[in-house]
C-alpha cells in the first residue's frame, strides 16, 4: 500500500496546491522561475541551488536570522537568496559570519526616526558581499548581470557617462549585514545637499551608490517592486572629472521604472526629486554598541559635539570611546569572574 510519505510532495493535495503557489508568488517567484526549475526535467543547476534553499540543506541558521526573516519577509535577502537568484558560493566562515544579524527585533519593531512607520515596513536587509564568485560586485558589475534585454535593467546600459568613476567601477560593499531605507527620507527633496545629510539621526547614514543600487535591485528581484520610481536618492559619493562629468556632482541613484534604474549625477541645486538615501549605520547595529552605552555616547556627543555628528571626527571619537567601553566593561566581567571562582 502507497502511503503519502512514500509519495512525497505529490501527495499535496488539489486545495493545498493553491495556497502554495500563492505564497511563491507573494515571495517573487514567477512563471518563468517555475519553467526555470522543469528544464532538463529538473535536473538543473538552478533547480538544484531553489530546493537547496528551500529546505536550507548545507545552511547553518542562527536565532538572529530566524527572527529577522520572520519580522522582514519579503524584505530581507541573505545567503540563500544569493545562491539561488545568482548562484553565488560562500566559504563556511561567510556563512557562519551571515548568521550574526546585528540588529535586534526590537529595532525592527521600532518606530523609524527618518519616516514614522515601522523600520520592518519602510526598510530593506541584506548581505552584502563584496565579490560574486571572484568577481568584485561593482555597479560595473550589476550592469553585465542584468542587460537591456530584461528585468530589472540600468538605463544607462551602453557607454554610461559614470565610465572612470571609481564609485561605479571599483566600489564594493562590504561583506556584512545592510539595513537601508527603501525610499528617500520624506521631506529631504528641495535641499542642498549639506542640509539633506543633516536630517539624518545618528543612526543613519548617506547610503553610498553601490548599496543604493544593490538594495534597488534586490527589492525588485524580492518583490517586484522599485524604490523610488519618480524621485533620485542623493549618495555618498562626489564625481571626478572626465570627459563625460565635471568634478564634485553628488551621485544619486533612482527613477527605477520598465525603462531601467538610473545612475546618475546631481549638481548640488536643490529640486523637488532629488532626496536623499539613507542607511542604518553600522556603529550602531545592537551587536557592535550595546544599547546603554549607545545611550550615553550619543548624550555625550549631543552635548559636547552637536556640528560633528556627520563628519569623521565625529566617528572618531565615538570609535575612541567605544574601544574604551569595551576595555572597562570586559575587563570588570573578567573580574568579577574570577573574583566568583
């Protein structure tokens, strides 16, 4: 007699099928991923990387990333996402390093400070890595992934006017953990660019034009989605002169529609469109600055440093007084320890 565990998924039933695609659906999977997993009769790469992930054979999980996927759905793409979407490869110790998600839920559930909403609702995670199977994952790069003949796709495909820039030919994120707004800050448009970076809290940051770019795409390939579709996230970086762009325009990334996502340069004028992006800043994800000394740091600097909040000075002394905090707080834990043997 043939029992269901010995039919294995084909004993889901006609009710059930329903529901299950509904739920690949909502998680961006499509028509052409499915035809993807049946070529070959499934004895492919691709089918082999998405029943990889799905049943996270050979991927260690940790509570951090359990929770965070949980809190984020959609909105969150770690280490299997990128094996399955771009069939990256990953070291053991890259994969160990991606469990350590340094944001704790209740910043998740937290009320955001640049929009109001919940951060679960308005922002985007992800592992950012640095190369793509030895290939640096430059903006460079992310156009040879994706051409003009699909989607998503950069608008500026052929001959960019940003060729020579090393914030789009030699840029790369770095190998941890990104949490970024998914649109522009409200009310950040009709400001010069100074005026738009002193919005943001302590917490955040300008984001730079690789992880603008990197979470536009993402969302997109998560979701079907695309962040900021009328307006420019001003970035991090300044141009340099070429025979294509003068020296010292801010980069902004955005307009993303069918036409493709645009890389492009803004002069410094203020307009209705240009806002500016903004990324959760790493300094104080819950697992770098523990939260009451995050307290008293920025009630120092608030006091003594309110101008500095943005420049390097102030990630100077923050740095200083961190690696002093963690030196007195171990150090009276080691202490106390021994002093309890």
């Amino acid at each position: 007699m043939t029992t269901n565990s010995d039919r294995g998924i084909f004993a889901l039933s006609v009710s059930e099928l329903g529901p299950t695609l509904q739920a690949l659906q909502k998680h961006g999977v499509t028509l052409a991923h499915l035809a993807m997993l049946r070529t070959d009769n499934g004895d492919n790469d691709y089918a082999k990387r998405f029943a990889r992930a799905l049943t996270r054979d050979g991927f260690q999980t940790s509570t951090d990333t359990r929770i965070a996927r949980l809190i984020l759905g959609a909105s969150f793409f770690d280490v299997p996402d990128w094996v399955v979407l771009y069939g990256a490869r990953f070291s053991r110790k890259e994969v160990r390093e991606a469990l350590k998600f340094p944001w704790h839920e209740d910043v998740l559930m937290s009320t955001c400070l640049l929009c109001g909403k919940t951060v679960k609702d308005c922002h985007f995670a992800f592992w950012g890595i640095e190369k793509l199977n030895d290939s640096p994952l430059t903006v460079v790069k992310w156009n040879e992934l994706h051409p003009p003949t699909g989607q998503p796709k950069f608008y500026f495909s052929t001959d960019p006017w940003h060729a020579g820039q090393p914030h789009t030919d030699v840029a790369t994120m770095q190998l941890r953990w990104y949490l970024i707004h998914k649109d522009i800050v409200p009310d950040s448009t009709r400001k010069n660019p100074g005026d738009q970076v002193k919005m943001l809290p302590p917490e955040y940051e300008a984001s730079t034009t690789i992880a603008e770019v990197m979470k536009d795409i993402l969302v997109f390939r998560k979701t079907g989605e695309r962040p900021n579709p009328k307006r420019w996230a001003a970035c991090a970086e300044r141009t340099i002169k070429t025979n294509k762009v003068s020296a010292g325009n801010i980069s902004c990334v955005g307009y993303f529609n069918e036409n493709g996502l645009v890389v492009n340069d803004w002069d410094g004028n203020p307009y209705g469109n240009i806002g500016v992006g903004a990324s959760r800043n790493f300094l104080f994800s819950a697992r770098n600055t523990p939260p009451l000394r995050r307290v008293f740091l920025l009630a120092v600097l608030d006091r003594f440093y309110p101008a500095a909040q943005h420049s390097a000075y102030f990630i100077h002394i923050l740095f200083q007084a961190d690696v002093f905090f963690n030196v007195q707080y171990f150090g009276v834990l080691a202490k106390s320890e021994k002093d309890a043997q």
